[in-house]
C-alpha cells in the first residue's frame, strides 16, 4: 500500500495545517518529498518479495535463484534481450525429461530464443522395422499423392524416409542415423503490422505491403503451452504456403492470427469489420514475370447479384477482387506478419524506454489528420506522436527553436508509413546572439519512403539530428518488383557543417554529409544499393563527408570522409567500378587519426591503422605460416597469390540484399567464419551483431552435452 502525500498531511493536528495553509502550504511540500521516499521503500519491499521467485524477481537475482538449484550459467556473452530466467525456470523440468525430444526441444528454445524443433533421425530411417515397435507413417518409398509430405522434404518437419548417412551430425555434415538428433532453429522472426489501409495499384489489384510490392507474408507462431509439446507448423515462424494455407484458412486467417482483411463499411475512419473466411480464396496472383494472373471474375448468384470474393496469395502478398467489388470502391485494411531478423528500422516492437520523457507538449496524429498540422501546432517544441500503423502522404518539413527539442515518432509497438511527397526538410532556429545552443529534432519509429531528409546549410541552428529505429527506404521507394526506385538518390542530405547525426538501430539509403558536420551510426544498414555505388560522402558525391564513427553496422557502397574516427564490428562492402575516378573504395583523408577494428575492409581501402580486420588479418597469417614452413622470406609474386586466394574465400556473403525481403542483409551460413565470428567478442560482424548469434549457438552446443542422453549425438541446422 502507498503512501500519498495527502495522507501524511491528514495525519498532522488541525492547528498545524492551518497555518500551513497561511504560509503557502510549504509543509505540506516538504511533506511531498518524505511521501516521494516513503514509495521508493515501499516499492524496493514489494521488489524483495517479488525476487524470492523466477518469475518475477529482477534479472540481477536469477543466477542466485539458479545457484540453489545447481544450475550452471552459461559464461559466454548472449544478446541483450536474451535472459536465463526461462531456462533456471526450466531446469527442474529438464533434469526429470533428460534427453526426450520435447525437453531438447524446449532447451533450445530457452537458450538461444529463437523457435526450435527437435527431430530423432531414427524416426525417419528408411529401415526394416521391429514388429513390436512399427511406425505405420514411415513408409520406404515416398508417397506420391501426400503432397504436404512431399512438400516437407529437407526441412523440420519431414517425414520423408532416408536412407542411413554415416557421417557425424556433429560436423554439421552428417544426418539421418540411430543415434543423431537434430534441432533445428528458426533465426527470422515474425513481426506484425496492425490494420494499415491497403491502396490499389490498378483498379482491384491490391498489395499487402505498405510499400506497394511482392512480399512473402509470415506465420504468426501460436505459442506452446507444455514443455511435452513436439512444435508443429503453426508454432514456428515460417513463410505461408498457398497450398496449405487453402486447406487450413481458419488456421491462418482471422482476428488474431496471421493474416487478417478488414472492410470500413462506412467508408470512413471508425470500426473496421473483419471479412469472413467464407469469402477468401487461396490462390496463385503472380506469374514468373510478376504479372498478374488468375484474378477474380464475377460470379453471379442471382440476377443483377454477384458473390463476394477476395483473391488472396500469400506466397507474394498480392490480393485482387472482382469487377462488381471495384464498382463499390471497397476500404479494405490489412493486418499481416512479415519476416526479419533484428528490432531494426520501422517496426511494431517495444520502443517505449527510449522514448524523451522530458517533454510534455504530445500532439497526436492518426486516422486522417496531418502530420505537419500536429508540427506547426508545437511552435517549435514537442512531441508529435503517430498513434496508428496507417499510410500518411504528406509534404513535411520541421523547424524546431533554438536550445529546444521535437520528437516526431510512431506510438510504441506501431510502424506508421510517411510517404513523402517531396524531401523533408529539417531546421533549426538560430540562437540569439552569443549563444551556441542549438535544436534537436528526433525521429523514431518512422518507416519514411518518397523522399530524403534534407538538412540544409543557410539559417539552420538544428544541432543534433537523432535517427532511432527507422527505415529510410534505400532509393527512395520500391517498384512493385522489389526494385529501387531511385537507387542514386541519397537517403540523408546534410549541407550543415555545424550538425551532428546520430543514427541508431536503423536501416537507410546513402548518405551526403558536407565536411564539418559528425555522423554516427550504430546498429544500422547504410545501402546504397550496389557496391560500387556511394554510400558517404560529401554532397558533391566527389568530395569527403564529415567525421564518420560507425559501430557494428553494414555499409553497402564506397565511402568517402574526412576523418574515420573510428569503425569497429562493420562490414564494408565496397569496390571499384570499371574506369572508376575513385582512388579506392574506402578513403579517409587523414589516415593518422582513428582506427579501425574487426571488421571487413577490402585490402584497397585507405583507411586508418587497421587491428585484427579481415581479410588482412587472415592474409598476414597465411603468409607467416607460409614463411615458417619455406623457412625464408615470400617473394611479391608468393605473396600476391596467397592473397588472391584469401580474399576470394573470405568476403561477406548475404542471404539476400534486396531491401523488404525477410532475409535482408542477413549474414549467410555459407559466409567465412572470419566475419561470421570476427568481432572484437566473437559474435559476428555488421548489423545484427547485437543478436549474438554464434554464442546461442555454442550455448546450445554446451547445454546439449549436459542434457544428451549417452550415445546420442546433436547437430543444429538454421531453417532460416
């Protein structure tokens, strides 16, 4: 129970109150204070209480709470997000499972947190079986006409019986024998995107993204309610088959699940009623060419009335309906999942603890209203918050006073779509003479396409722009295939050499910094869409940029500054075009100041002293070894040959670079583990650093020696 201040000024004699009341109530003030202190212990009791059990009790206590069960904790640094609490909860119930496949199961997912499925090989050995333990579902030859089962072939959930391959699980080589166990994670995850109005292309023709293109929609996973609990399809997060989508539709469609449409029957901005599951039909919308195909015709049901439907077509996030519908100009929303690996540029996750708790001016912005009307209305200082996940066309531009600050930003857990119609310009007021405060303007949350964030250089007094967790879309929006659609146009135009640009956790285009001003960039994608293409530099596209310092980042394109204050746990993907101006595709102009450190730089680069960064570090140790064995010093010629080599072997290798597809710029399994390990704490380079990945696995690996039953060999294979 709390203690107000009210309360404890009741509790004083009549008489004192009095002439408090005379005096201004200054006691009662000072009794404010005394009431502030009063709660900070009642909330630190409650707290003592609350960290006696693992659910509950604060993060520092649950290695404690695991010490008195035995529990060993796990020393290798894991991310951020990623607690032990599920697993010291969890351990009683492992030790009494010890080496079932659903125990397995669930440790892989509480150590790591990603989704897991744990399948026993011996279950799909293509063997004569023992009479007293047949398996009637594991038939020698594939059944043909089972196409679910012939679609499961070669991921977690297959069926399919092998034939014996002797080679260790262990190594990552070998799978289907008695003894091996695999489990098998899932490294995207499902995010959502909550009732966002969906525009046509072309009369009837609709896409489910907001940016208007080909986009494979996601499951949303239903969790698991028991550790004996084998995970099926509907638990993980994987891309929606149309096939099985259409033979499980309540399984994937409704309120709730993974996909959801909505109609605004009175064509404005109130409640939106959900389409029923009689009128979707599951099917095929794009050929190989990305045409349209397969759209749906009217289908009369009595004269002068036709029957309801929307074509669906999950497999590209494409839906169309028919001529009757279009006559009626539907309202139709969406809500969807859609695959990414990382919290990173515009999303609808927990953003709350970063928000700026200092302001109090908070205009809202949703449904139809403007969001420059919601600016203008703050007179240079506020927050304009965006209260949905809608779509706003808007030409914006913000100016902010001196000394003061804006935040325009989506509410916490949305993902509001600002298509610009023009750039957005940002400036500051200019502080009185004699003094050097500047503006702040930041953004957060903001998913922004049709336009660059322009700075520009006459009266502007902004001092710091503050990107956070947004999405500058690279080349400034996308065509319907996917494609950049202005992929040489800058995300971020800054002519202000008095402007400092902080960008964190964020994904934009390519950036053109006028020497003077400062950059840094931390857990972010800077694309410009091509390596040969320019990702820094200054406006003139020639020039340096200003001071850059980038920490564990990707850089898609050549790069130009002034000075590299520092680069550490990045991945530069750079090179020269043919007949190229630039001297290399990394260039510092004062190679004495700074330092660059785990990370990939091409040996070209002409950068700042260089610690432990690949391929350098491995070409140097090639060589010595090379050395060592000959016993004298390698000529040029040796030494160019062992380098060529090198290089070839050890460059980053992406999953997949197109901007909106789930595996975005996702390090591949196939990659070195010089940069799939090479950060200065073994986790890998660029990015998605943050995510720890190579630690949940060495984790898993440590765990699973512990809870293997003897005999049992693991593997661990990544679905995506």
């Amino acid at each position: 129970m709390s203690v107000s201040s009210q309360q404890l000024y009741d509790l004083l004699p009549t008489i004192y109150r009095l002439r408090d009341g005379e005096n201004n109530e200054v006691l009662k003030s000072y009794l404010t204070v005394f009431a502030e202190q009063i709660a900070v212990l009642q909330e630190n009791i409650d707290q003592l209480y609350d960290d006696q059990f693992i659910e509950t009790c604060a993060e520092w206590m649950v290695p404690y709470i695991g010490d008195l069960i035995a529990y060993k904790p796990l020393h290798t640094k894991v991310t951020r997000e990623l607690s032990q609490r599920a697993e010291v909860a969890n351990t009683i119930a492992y030790r009494r499972r010890k080496g079932t496949a659903t125990m397995l199961e669930q440790l892989a997912r509480d150590v790591t947190g990603w989704p897991a499925r744990t399948v026993e090989f011996f279950q799909i050995l293509a063997t004569t079986q023992y009479m007293n333990h047949t398996r009637l579902q594991n038939h020698y030859a594939p059944d043909l006409l089972d196409w679910q089962g012939l679609q499961s072939i070669k991921t977690a959930f297959d069926i399919t019986a092998h034939s014996v391959d002797v080679r260790h699980i262990d190594t990552d080589l070998g799978k289907y024998n008695i003894k091996n166990i695999a489990i098998y994670l899932w490294r995207l995850q499902s995010y959502s995107l909550t009732q966002f109005p969906l525009i046509p292309v072309s009369p009837g023709r609709y896409f489910l993204s907001p940016l208007q293109h080909d986009i494979p929609l996601f499951n949303r996973p239903v969790a698991e309610s028991n550790i004996t609990h084998l995970a099926e399809p509907l638990n993980v997060p994987h891309t929606i088959n149309r096939r099985v989508m259409d033979v499980e539709l309540l399984a994937y469609y409704g309120e709730g699940k993974s996909i959801s449409i909505f109609e605004d029957l009175n064509n404005a901005d109130g409640d939106l009623d959900i389409i029923s599951e009689n009128v979707i039909r599951i099917c095929c919308l794009s050929d190989n060419d990305g045409n349209w195909i397969n759209e749906p015709l009217n289908e009369p049901v009595a004269p002068g009335i036709f029957k309801k439907i929307i074509a669906l077509d999950p497999e590209t996030g494409r839906l169309a309906i028919p001529p009757h519908m279009i006559a009626d100009e539907p309202n139709l929303w969406a809500t969807l999942h859609f695959g990414f690996s990382a919290n990173m540029g515009g999303g609808e996750y927990e953003r709350a603890s970063a928000f700026d708790s200092v302001l109090t001016t908070v205009e809202s912005v949703s449904g139809s209203q403007s969001i420059q009307t919601a600016l203008d209305n703050l007179s240079g200082e506020g927050v304009v918050e965006i209260e949905d996940s809608g779509r706003y066309p808007e030409t914006l531009s913000i100016e902010v006073n001196a000394g003061q600050t804006i935040e325009l930003r989506a509410a916490n857990e949305h993902s509001p779509l600002v298509l610009l119609d023009g750039d957005l310009e940002i400036r500051g007021l200019e502080p009185a003479s004699g003094s050097d405060e500047g503006g702040v303007v930041t953004l957060d949350g903001l998913l922004i396409a049709g336009g660059s964030i322009v700075i520009p250089a006459t009266n502007n007094g902004l001092r710091i722009l503050h990107l956070r967790h947004c999405t500058l879309v690279p080349g400034i929006n996308l065509d319907q295939g996917g494609a950049p659609t202005a992929p040489e146009i800058p995300g971020i135009f800054v002519a202000s050499s008095a402007v400092q640009i902080v960008i964190e956790d964020c994904i934009i285009g390519a950036l053109r910094v006028v020497e003077g001003a400062e950059v840094r960039i931390e857990n972010s994608i800077v694309d410009a869409n091509a390596s040969d293409a320019i990702a820094y530099a200054a406006p003139d596209s020639i020039s340096a940029g200003g001071t850059l310092t980038i920490i564990n980042s990707t850089v898609i394109g050549k790069l130009h500054t002034r000075i590299m204050q520092l680069a550490s746990n990045c991945i530069f993907d750079a090179k020269l075009a043919p007949d190229d101006s630039w001297l290399s595709p990394l260039l510092a102009e004062r190679k004495q100041q700074g330092c660059v450190r785990f990370s990939f730089v091409p040996l070209s680069a002409r950068l700042p002293r260089r610690f432990r960064c690949q391929p350098e570090l491995a070409v140097n140790q090639a060589i010595q070894k090379a050395q060592a064995r000959q016993g004298s010093v390698l000529n040029s010629a040796q030494k160019s040959l062992i380098s060529a080599r090198i290089v070839n072997s050890i460059y980053p290798v992406f999953t997949d670079t197109r901007y909106g597809q789930p595996a975005y710029m996702q390090l591949a399994l196939s990659c070195a583990k010089e940069i799939l390990s090479g950060a200065d704490d073994e986790s890998e380079m660029g990015a998605f650093h943050d995510l720890f990945q190579p630690q949940r696995e060495i984790n898993l690996k440590l765990r699973l020696k512990e809870y293997l039953r003897f005999g049992l060999e693991a593997g661990v294979f990544y679905e995506t």
